[in-house]
C-alpha cells in the first residue's frame, strides 16, 4: 500500500479515539482532518495508525491533524465506507521502550471483514466477522489478529463458512470504536505477520524442493 510506511511497528492498543472532521477528494484519493488529544503528540511526517493502517500525519495543531488516503489504500481498506463525524481508532508507533501487551501490528491491511454478529454476553461482547476466504489459512484459533488496528485473540474459526469469532473485554469495548459495531459494519483485517511469514516460507520452501519430507 503505497500511503505505508515499512519501517514501524504498533502494538494493537488503541492509545486514542478520534473524530474524522472532513473527507476531501485528491483525485482517486482523499485527505482527511481528525480530530484526537493524540494531535498534541504528533509531529508532522510522524506515522500513525488510523483503524489500523500506517499514514503519514500533516499540518498537526494541538488537537487536529491530517492525513491523505492513496487509491490502493482506498481499495484494500474499509476507509472508501468511512464518512465524517465517524469515530476512529489511533495509535502512535511502538518505541523501544514500548509496552509490548499486544503483538506485532504492521499497519498493513490484508483485506476487509464484515461484521455479522454483536452479542452481549455479561460485561464482555463477542463479534463474529466474515472474512475473505484468502485470509483464512492465517487465522489459527488463539491465534493473533488485529481488527480495525485492536490486537484480539481468534477465539474460534469456521473454515467453512470464512468466519471468526472474537470476545472483546469491556475496556477493549468502550475504549476503541468496537462499541460503535453493528450487523454490516467494515471492518480492516490484518493477520499476524509471524503467521504470514512463516505460511510464506514453507509454501516457497515446498515449491522449490517438492520431494522435501518424502522418504528415500
């Protein structure tokens, strides 16, 4: 995605919420103003994580900044269904002195889910998302996934129907855009990128030596 950055890293712990202001066209693409008390953080240039994709913030003020969405990152993301006065979850990136409570997040977004269960059980919430089936060779159970830049723990799968569930804690709940979900919603999907790699690997390693494990 072409509005990335490679070289940072977030942990899937939403430091703040913001509001989009106003979405302007940019010829394919769009410029965005939000609002968030992260703004007072932020220096032009610096990377954040906008409902988990890594952009580029500009002309930062004490409560405001911008940001400009490329075509691709239109396309592959839920942004294009995004309108002003939305709710969005920011997250500045990781330094070396981080609190690791989540896991790797790239800011790299693998495709678009949709929500297609919100259930009340207790004090906790449980989401059930329809995935692209592509994504679905990297969804383990227990394994990691981050939702619209949340770090989450795959609770179940259903291969079959390319389906998650996840059991969201009540201060995950009121603290990210989560509460906002209803049957419908967008939602951005970036798999665990330990998982990627690793499928990555041994689909090429088994590529290039087929008889890899057969016996003599």
């Amino acid at each position: 995605m072409s509005s990335l950055k490679e070289n940072f890293m977030f942990t899937g712990l939403v430091q703040s919420k913001g509001i989009m202001l106003r979405s302007e066209p940019l010829a394919q693409a769009s410029r965005w103003r939000i609002r968030s008390e992260l703004a007072q953080r932020i220096k032009g240039g610096d990377s954040v994580s906008v409902n988990g994709v890594c952009l580029t913030a500009l002309e930062p003020t004490p409560s405001e900044f911008s940001v400009e969405i490329s075509p691709e990152t239109l396309q592959r993301s839920s942004f294009s269904h995004l309108k002003p006065n939305q709710s969005l979850n920011l997250e500045l990136p990781a330094t070396p002195q981080s609190f690791l409570g989540g896991h790797w997040v790239q800011g790299h977004v693998d495709g678009v889910g949709e929500i297609l269960q919100v259930e009340k059980l207790g004090d906790f919430h449980s989401i059930v998302i329809q995935l692209p089936k592509a994504l679905m060779i990297w969804m383990p159970p227990k394994g990691s996934v981050c939702v619209d830049g949340v770090s989450l723990t795959v609770n179940e799968t259903e291969s079959e129907k390319n389906q998650i569930s996840l059991m969201i804690i009540p201060q995950t709940w009121h603290s990210t855009i989560f509460s906002g979900y209803s049957i419908g919603t967008r939602v951005n999907i970036e798999a665990d990128s330990f998982v990627k790699s690793i499928h990555h690997f041994w689909t090429e390693h088994l590529r290039t030596q087929p008889n890899l494990g057969s016996r003599p």
